[in-house]
C-alpha cells in the first residue's frame, strides 16, 4: 500500500500523487463526498483507481494517506 497525497489544485480540483512511481495525476471522481463521508475509490484521469479508506469528514488539503491499487489500476 502505497503512500499518496492529494492536493487541491488551483482551479478548485484535486491531485493525487504517489511518489514511488512519480506519478501525478488528476482526480475525476471520489467515491464518498459529502461534509460527513469523504474517501473511498479514487479514479484518475488515466483511468487508474486507488481506494482509501473513508474519512468521517473532508481533511484539510494536502493530505498524505495510505491507500490500495484500486479495480482500475
């Protein structure tokens, strides 16, 4: 399991990055995002997905986390 961080983009969207395969890659879409649910399998615009576990709330950006190669990767 990979660490990873994702990032707020200028124009208000998110990145996430994983430094072992200096891979950087923009987010499409986050499985669980509401004020009281935020995580879950992550797709990238590559079409590759990470699963991070769900938070009970939106961290405050950047945030580094553990996360598994998801059904996409």
């Amino acid at each position: 399991m990979p660490n990873v961080m994702i990032r707020q983009t200028e124009s208000g969207g998110l990145t996430l990055y994983v430094a072992k395969k200096d891979l950087e890659e923009s987010v499409v879409s986050i499985e669980h995002n509401t004020d009281h649910c935020w995580g879950g399998e992550i797709t990238l615009a590559d079409g590759s997905s990470y699963y991070i576990e769900p938070m009970s709330e939106v961290p405050s950006l950047p945030i580094t986390v553990r996360a598994k190669r998801g059904a996409g990767g």
